[in-house]
C-alpha cells in the first residue's frame, strides 16, 4: 500500500456526499467498460441458468414421479430433490463469483502486461 493512501472511504475525507458528482464519474466507467463487463458475465450468465434449468427440470421428473398421497413415503426423493435445488444454487452463485473477480480483475487492471508488479 502506498504511504500516502487513505484508509477511510472517500465520502468521509470529503465531509459532505457528492453522489451527484459520484454518479458522473460511476456512469462513464460503466459505459466505457460495458462490453468487456458483458463478455465476462455473459458466458457464467448463461451457464448458471442452464445449471439451474437442468436441475429444475429433474427436480420435477422427480416430483412428479411421486403421488401426493404417498409423498410421506419418499423422503430419500425428496431429499434429492432438496439437494439438487440447492446443489443449483450454489453453482450460479459460485459462478456469480467468478464473474465478480473477473470483473475485479478487468477493473483493477491485473490482467494487464505488468504482472511483475502484482
């Protein structure tokens, strides 16, 4: 860390909010970086929603495979089903996460030539 970098969050060196002037500075980095953004959440995007797709849909062969009457009876279904909902879940959200530090890493410039420095 440098020696003259501040620990506190930047509203709080200022004193007074400036979420306008915020804004004006958030909004074209967002723009600027709109299609490398995209190309980085798009792919864990759709992966995630086919993983979530594939698991509903055997979550519903599974369920319908069982009469409501004898739903008591099957609690090793049900619990698969159970896994697999969440098994869904934590695959996009660990996909989610991977977007994020790819994000991160665009954003922070890490992936750039100087990785000496890193």
């Amino acid at each position: 860390m440098e020696a003259n970098y501040s620990t506190a969050p930047q509203v709080e060196t200022l004193g007074i909010s400036r979420s306008r002037l915020l804004l004006t500075n958030v909004f074209p980095l967002y723009q600027n970086q709109f299609p490398r953004w995209f190309a980085i959440t798009a792919p864990t995007s759709l992966l995630a929603a086919a993983v979530l797709w594939m698991a509903d849909q055997r979550i519903r062969a599974i369920s319908g495979s069982i009469p409501l009457p004898e739903l008591k009876n099957h609690k090793g279904a049900i619990a698969a089903a159970m896994a697999l909902r969440f098994g869904g879940y934590f695959i996009s959200w660990l996909l989610g996460c991977f977007a994020l530090a790819g994000i991160a890493t665009v954003v922070n410039n890490l992936d750039g030539e100087d990785a000496d420095s890193v």
